[in-house]
C-alpha cells in the first residue's frame, strides 16, 4: 500500500513590481523590502516571507503610499 504524499505549499510570490532603487535607508522604493531582505528571499520559508509581507504592508502605511 502506498501512502499518499504530502501536498508541497506553493512558495510565497516575490512582492517585486520591478521599480527597483534603494531610498537613503536600503528600502526598495517600489517592493518596500530592504536590501537584506532582497537578497535573503529565495531563501526564506513561506512563513518567513508572510512575516516579511506583514513589514512590508506597515513601511508602505507609515510611507503614506498606503491609507
């Protein structure tokens, strides 16, 4: 008998919108994320990236490019 196997979580989806350029304090101006967390994307897990999404919803908030 086989055991059914486990259904693999698509990866989170990258926020870029390919607007990038880094503002004075390494935030991408058109994703939100900083450098760090640029370059450590493909690395995370799914749960690392929702956290990072979270930051990401209250930068854009506090940026005024969200109401």
């Amino acid at each position: 008998m086989t055991t059914p196997s486990k259904t693999r979580e698509k990866p989170v989806k990258s926020p870029c919108v390919s607007l990038c350029a880094l503002d004075l304090n390494d935030i991408c101006m058109g994703c939100q994320r900083s450098a760090d967390e640029i370059r450590r994307w493909g690395t995370m897990t799914n749960q690392q990236r929702r956290e990072v999404l979270e930051e990401l919803e209250q930068r854009a908030r506090q940026q005024g490019l969200l109401s």
